[in-house]
C-alpha cells in the first residue's frame, strides 16, 4: 500500500505511521507545494479564518474554481511520481488541502483524515462546530479521531457517523513506548545537573480565547505566571525550560520580556526552546510541567508528571465556562488560582506515586479529550486506512480508470519536467545561500521599497528551503528511476 501524506504541521503523528506501516509505502510532501500556489490566489484573511467563512464568500467563487484546477494538476503530477493508494491529510477544513480530495476522488483514491487536533472546548464543542459545518462540512472518506469528544465534534458539525473512527493519537503511542525516549542531551538541551527540571509552555495573550487570537485577553495571567517561574529558577530551584507553541506569534517580544527577567540566569537556569522541538520528548524528561490551555497539559498528566495548570485573572474567570475545564480536575492536577499559589505548589515537595483515585481522576479526563493512550492507536490507524483502500478499489470506475491510464503515459514527462524544477531551485537557493551577505542587505532594500509588504527572510528559511529543493531533486531521479 502506497500512502501520500501532506504533512501540515502533523509530522509526529506520520512518524508514528512509519513505526507502525514498516510494510507499507509512505511518502510525504510538503504543505508549500499547495499553500503556496494558494497564497498568490487568496488574500492573507482566508487562511487566518480557520472556520471558513471568509473562503466561503461569493467573491471568491473564480479564485476558488482556479485554485481548485491548479490543485488537480499538482496532484496528478505527484501520483505520476508516486502511484499512491489514499491520500493522507490532518483535516479537510484546512482550505489549500481542500481542493485536493475532489481531484483524488477523479482518481478513484480515497481520501483519509487523520485528525490532528486533539483537546476540544466547550465553546469549540458546539458554535465553532456548527460553522464549520455550514461553510467546510466533512468530504472525505473517513475521519480518524483521537477521541470521543472529539467524534462529537464533527457529529455536531454535520458529520456521516458512518464514516468516523475513534482510534486514538498515533503520536502519543510514544508514552507507552520508553524504548523510543531521549534524553535532553540527545535533543540538544543540557541543564544544570542536579536540580530538577519544570517544563513551561508559553502561548500567545490571545491564544484559545473565544474573543479571537487578537484579543490580549490572558496578557496578565502570562507575565504574572511568568514572573513566578523566572523568580524560582533564578533562586536555583529548578532548571526552566520554556517552550512556545510552533505558530506562537510575538516570539521575539516575549523573548526579550523573559530575558529582562531572567538576568544573568538567562540561557542557562532559564533556557528558551525552539518550537520546533518535540513535547513529548521534552515531557518525558520533565519532573513538572506548567501551562494553561494547552494539550500538553493531558500529555503530561497521561505521562505520570506533577502537573500545575495556571488559572486566575478576571479574564480567566469571566471565560471559564468556554475553554476546556482543567480548573475542575483538580483531583487531576494542580490548580494554582495566583501567583502566590503557583509559588506554594511549585516549592512544595513533588510528592510520591500518584493514589489509585487521582490516577483514576487522569485516565477519565485524558481519554474523554486524546482518547485511548495505550501505545496501539498507530496500528489502529493503519488497519483502517487498509480497509478504506480495500473497500475503494473494489470500486473505482471507468472514468478513474481511464485517468490513470493517461497519468500512466505521461508520467515520464511530468517526472522529467519535475526534476528540471527541483533542480533550478536548488541552484537558485544554494546561490541565495552562499551570497547571504549581500543577499540579506538586498533584501531588506526591496521590503522597504515595496513599504515592508514582502515577507522577512532569514538565514534559517533560506537553509531550509535549500535543503527542501536537493530532497526533491533526489526524490525526482529516484521517480525516473522507475521508468529506466
């Protein structure tokens, strides 16, 4: 079986697939090979309206009719190279991906949604449901989902209950697999020996509002949570390490407002992490995690650790009832309502194994919201990703055949076009790297020509990009080498 999967910020969760699919074919692309071709067609609010209404709109019915042609070509061209089975994606609500599941569907190739969001809030729950359900209803085959709640999500989003599964997380397998644990070491953080270590993870002031992600609604609770962690590292309590989400905005701000606080402690008893790195790994090698409306929260209570959930403010009073209930499972974790709780619980003795009701207080609140954690929902996943390939080959018609047919013939051409691609723009990336001295003075000329409207380029994308152009030209000789 042959699986092409977009990874859309869900990596970890393919790579669970991998460890899983040994048997199997899994090959994975790049969301920039859709999202940018979408990005030249849509204006930046359709992909900051996560519930579709701005895609929606009449007005762009003609940008939405190009992008969808443009969509079925990229498509076409990638099971030239690689004649997939289904298509994988973490949701069909994302508008860039979209567009791809009726072209799959020509092809007579199911369409899979391996669901990458996890925690659900009440508000979430039911309004957020009903508009997406309205403007991006479910139209894939099927929908794996972590958890029951989850599935009542898409239910009360207009979902065929037929076509939706409660699996589990493949990426939270790794908490019943120690075998595949780091350590801080092997990711590249080194802590000061003999101190414990507290794993905080930072968000945005506006992040899991129903306000909107614009509204500075926890700014206090943040910097006030913040100050208390700073203060305890700093007087040699703990090693600090925080973590921002991997789409945190504000980055450098909350940076430079951390490093003020920290002082001389600053990259060494208080360590700011790339948002790239993996939580869960860090998670494991935590002895105490605080946060607030965050997954990480139930990861790190489905992990056995000391969990310190932050909740006070009027803010945080006046929303309680529309974000997800860690200030009721206090049986469950630890509930600091101000700064000077959160100090108490942190410098409190982290106490013995958890008693049989509050480890029987954690299972109930992880599973209603990630579902089952028992090291298989991997192998669930791919028993129905089989089953769904299965079930569509006993029935793909003449026209989807006969589409297959003409992609058979020109998939040497499109292969060979494909690798000329690749190959100009790694020559192009690997120029803009070596000449970066001059580059980046020219570049920030032109972003001031065109009054900053051109996005920021950094050493670090340049890089990556080049990396990303060489993968695809040996992924391209590679595809030609089947036709040899």
């Amino acid at each position: 079986m042959r699986l092409l999967i977009v990874d859309h910020f869900f990596g970890q969760d393919i790579d669970a697939l991998r460890h899983a699919a040994a048997e199997h074919e899994l090959r994975v692309v790049s969301p920039d090979l859709l999202g940018d071709v979408a990005r030249k067609m849509f204006p930046a609010s359709v992909f900051s309206d996560s519930l579709g209404e701005t895609y929606a709109r009449p007005e762009y019915a003609e940008a939405r009719r190009r992008y969808e042609a443009r969509a079925s070509s990229i498509l076409e061209s990638l099971y030239c190279a690689f004649p997939f089975d289904a298509l994988i994606i973490p949701s069909d609500t994302i508008v860039y991906l979209r567009a791809c599941i009726p072209a799959a569907h020509q092809m007579g190739i199911p369409v899979i949604v391996l669901n990458k969001e996890t925690t659900i809030s009440p508000h979430t729950l039911t309004a957020e449901a009903r508009v997406i359900g309205e403007f991006l209803p479910f139209i894939s085959d099927r929908l794996l989902v972590c958890s029951e709640n989850n599935r009542r999500f898409w239910l009360n989003a207009g979902a065929d209950a037929r076509r939706l599964f409660v699996t589990g997380q493949p990426r939270f397998d790794l908490y019943r697999q120690p075998a595949r644990w780091k350590t801080l070491e092997w990711l590249g953080v080194n802590v000061q020996e003999g101190l414990p270590t507290l794993l905080f993870f930072s968000y945005d002031v506006g992040a899991y509002s129903p306000e909107g992600p614009s509204a500075p609604v926890w700014t206090q609770l943040l910097t006030e949570t913040e100050k208390v962690l700073v203060d305890l590292a700093r007087a040699g309590h703990f090693n600090l390490l925080v973590k921002p989400h991997p789409q945190q905005q504000r980055i450098r701000e909350t940076q430079e407002r951390l490093s003020s606080l920290a002082g001389p402690a600053w990259g060494n008893l208080v360590q700011w992490l790339p948002g790239g790195l993996d939580t869960r790994q860090l998670i494991v090698n935590a002895q105490t995690v605080v946060g607030f409306q965050t997954t990480a929260m139930f990861e790190a209570m489905a992990a056995g650790k000391r969990v310190v959930y932050t909740f006070w403010t009027d803010a945080a009073t006046r929303l309680g009832d529309a974000v997800v209930p860690f200030h009721e499972m206090g049986d469950a974790l630890l509930v600091a309502r101000s700064p000077r709780e959160l100090e108490a619980h942190l410098l409190s003795p982290p106490g013995s194994l958890l008693t049989e009701a509050q480890t029987r207080s954690r299972s109930l609140a992880v599973e209603n919201q990630l579902g089952p954690i028992d090291g298989h929902a991997s192998g669930r996943c791919i028993e129905l990703i089989e089953e769904c390939v299965a079930d569509h080959a006993n029935r793909v018609g003449a026209p989807a055949l006969s589409l297959r047919r003409r992609l058979d013939l020109e998939a040497p051409a499109r292969c060979r076009r494909a690798l000329s691609s690749a190959q100009l723009d790694s020559v192009s990336w690997r120029l803009v790297d070596w000449f970066w001295p001059v580059a980046s003075p020219t570049w920030l000329a032109v972003r001031w020509f065109l009054g900053k409207r051109g996005p920021a380029l950094s050493r670090h994308s340049v890089i990556e990009r080049r990396r990303a152009a060489e993968e695809r030209v040996g992924a391209c000789r590679a595809d030609l080498r089947r036709f040899a």
